[in-house]
C-alpha cells in the first residue's frame, strides 16, 4: 500500500436526517441545485447498531450532487418508525452539526434567488473574516447557510453548488481544532474569535459570547472525484454563556437534522489504522456494501464530542445509469482524479425541475 494512503478526497456529502425523503429533495433540488440523484435506495440500514439501538433499521436514502461543484446532500428518512425531533430547543453552540454550508459564486444573485422563494431569510451579512454570506432554514427547520466561493467544477448550471462545509458546536475549540487537523486535514485556521457577532443575530445570538474558528486546507484535496468536490470549511464554535446539550442526545443516527459529515476517501485500511493511532477507532465499520448502483466501503468515528463523522471509499459509481454505465475506481491509481469529462457525463443523469 503506497505511504501517500490514506486520501481525504474531500466533503462528500452531509447527511440530513427528515420525514418525507421526496419532499425534502425536491426542496434541495429546487433551490440548492441539488439534482444529479446518485443513488435512490430503500434498503435496511443493518451495520449502524451503536447509534440505532442495536437493532437494524429500514430506510430510504438519496444521495443528490450539485454539478456545479462542491459535497452532496444524503437525505435519508427511516421507513419502519418516524424520524424524531431534538427533545428540546436547540441553540447555537450545542453539541453537533448546526448549519450545513453551501457555496455562491455570487452571493447577491443566490440572495435574490432564495428570498424569492422563502421567507425568513437573512440580510446578506459579513462574518469574521469579511466574506458575505446569509442564513435561512429548509422548510423542515435545518439551518443552512450560503458562503462566497471561488473555487468551481461547472458553470452557469445554478445560482449555488454544494456542500461546502458545515458549522459544529464544540466544548472545546482547541481541541477540536486538532482533532480536525490531525485527522481531517484542516490545517488553516481563517479566523479564531471569541465575541458577540452581529451575523449570529439571525439565530437570536447577536448577545451571546461565543468563541469562533474557521478552519480550511492548505493542500488541494486529490482523489478521484476532488475536482468535483472542490475545497470545504469547518467551522467550529463554542458557547461561553451556558453549557451545551448534545443535539442528538437520546435520538438515533437517521433523526430529524443533520446527522452526519461524510469524506470521500481513499485507502480505508490505512484510515484505519490512523485513526486508531490517534484514538478515535472507528465505531461502525462495514466491510464491502453494495447499493445496487454504487458500491464500496464506509466507516464511522466520533470528534471529540460525539459528532459523527463517515467516511466512503468508492468501489463502483454511476457514470451515466442510461446506458449501465459504472467505473470500478480499484482499477485506478490511488489518489488520481478522474477526468473533468468523466465527471461531467454524470451530469446527463441531472433530474431538472
């Protein structure tokens, strides 16, 4: 195995957690772009016992790329039993994934083009750095947030691309700070501030003092889909007013929110071993799956306070299902992306509203 194992290719996609899985990707596909369905599948989720009770749980799960660039959207809903809601109020700062980021190549033009279609979407505000950006919630109460970006796969396909990132409540930025260096790669800390911030006053936070971290990559990702996953930010923060309550305490993995962050990876047996050297083991590790149209091998960990963290190595993916037409990704050499025209040909499975 070559010592350049293991790659994080980039943000695949996150996972959101809801009740009516059309409803919710008719909704992303809408108004986010997020209409390249790479997989659509009702199975049973059997190898996620640590956070389902121990037992197994059917679901359907579709996988939506945006192919102007960036991670996808898992939306994923549990069909034997409905999807739970957080037992109380979540606020900014609580423990897990808050606000799902997307990229804009102009902020403006994605302000314009979301406010036309829901309400209670924030002014264009700057945050720490002085980059725009805004807020507002899906119609099923998840926050979500669009970033200015420079850094595309496509053009001119939609006002926004995909997953950029996400923002995570944590008790203790340092330490979070290199869990998610050492293990994740995010080595650049943009900005590190404890404040009140004027942006946060869309949460009703603008009085809050909160500490602040926004944490990017040096190295351009590599990988076989890195060009269309593109670069991500985390950014962490931390409430200094009150003590947080973990956003999935007594609910499953697969409940209403975002219920994971997965990276798309190469060299799972090398993470592995990483990961276990750093101590944080996987907790669900599956072996090869098979979803019918894509295949592979997925692992999970927890960061330092709970949040779970997937990650996908791709055996088999869709390139264009019209004509059967799949890639085994083995047969190529680790760390090589595929060809921008390979990519794009995924693009003709597009579903257009």
């Amino acid at each position: 195995m070559s010592s350049d194992l293991p790659i994080i290719s980039g943000i695949q996609q996150i996972g959101i957690g809801n009740v009516s899985v059309y409803d919710t990707w008719e909704w992303y596909r809408k108004n986010l772009g997020m209409d390249l369905p790479v997989f659509d599948e009702a199975a049973e989720a059997a190898l996620m016992l640590p956070y389902t009770e121990g037992q197994p749980r059917s679901r359907h799960a579709i996988l939506a790329l945006n192919m102007m660039g960036g991670g996808g959207a898992e939306i994923w809903q549990y069909t034997t039993r409905v999807g739970q809601p957080p037992a109380f109020k979540v606020e900014l700062g609580d423990l897990g994934i808050h606000i799902a980021k997307f990229k804009s190549a102009d902020i403006k033009k994605s302000h314009d083009f979301l406010s036309s279609r829901n309400e209670g979407v924030s002014e264009i505000m700057k945050d720490p750095q002085g980059k725009q950006h805004f807020y507002l919630h899906d119609p099923f109460g998840n926050p979500v947030e669009l970033v200015e970006s420079d850094n595309w796969f496509g053009k001119n396909i939609s006002h926004s691309g995909g997953v950029y990132g996400a923002t995570i409540g944590v008790s203790d930025v340092d330490k979070s700070i290199e869990f998610y260096r050492e293990v994740l790669g995010f080595d650049v800390v943009a900005y590190d501030q404890t404040d009140s911030f004027e942006d946060l006053s869309y949460f009703g936070f603008a009085q809050g003092k909160f500490r602040r971290t926004l944490l990017r990559h040096s190295k351009p990702r590599k990988g076989p889909f890195s060009s269309l996953l593109g670069s991500a930010e985390i950014e962490l923060i931390q409430t200094l007013d009150r003590k947080p309550r973990k956003i999935f305490a007594d609910r499953m993995w697969g409940d209403l929110g975002y219920i994971h962050l997965c990276f798309d990876i190469v060299g799972m047996a090398a993470l592995r071993k990483k990961c276990k050297d750093y101590g944080c083991a996987f907790t669900v590790d599956s072996g090869d799956f098979d979803m019918g149209e894509a295949a592979g091998q997925f692992a999970y960990i927890e960061d330092p306070d709970g949040s779970l963290i997937e990650f996908v190595e791709t055996h088999k993916v869709p390139i264009l299902k019209k004509i059967n037409w799949y890639l085994d990704l083995r047969k190529r050499k680790p760390g090589q992306s595929l060809p921008k025209w390979m990519l794009k040909a995924m693009g003709l499975s597009r579903v257009k509203s």
